[in-house]
C-alpha cells in the first residue's frame, strides 16, 4: 500500500505493474489521451523486452 497526496492510498495487488508519471501540459483536455498513450507505450516496451515465446505462450524474463 503506497501512500499519495491528501493521504490518499493506493494498493498495487499481485501480478500487476502499477506506475505514475509527470507532465506538464499546455492543453489539461488531452489528459485523458495522454494516460492511455502512455499505458500502450509501457506495454509495448514491456512485451517487447521482457517476453520470450516458450511453448506458444509469452513468459516474462526476470534477469
């Protein structure tokens, strides 16, 4: 359980990957488009460096 601001908590339950970034934005509308922008660049990155084929399913690599 992480703590953010106002005291507001955030629990990142097992398996999942949970992160946060900063920007500073002229335009707060575009936020929204922003975050999944972000999330699809994370997951592309992660798959493309962290999984290798074993048997027909994708098993992350810990090193």
């Amino acid at each position: 359980i992480y703590a953010g601001r106002s005291k507001n908590v955030w629990e990142s339950p097992p398996g999942c990957l949970m992160f946060s970034f900063t920007s500073q934005m002229e335009d707060a509308r575009k936020l929204p488009l922003m975050q999944y922008v972000v999330c699809l660049a994370m997951t592309e990155a992660i798959k493309e460096l962290c999984c290798a084929k074993v048997n027909n399913s994708a098993v992350p690599l810990i090193q």
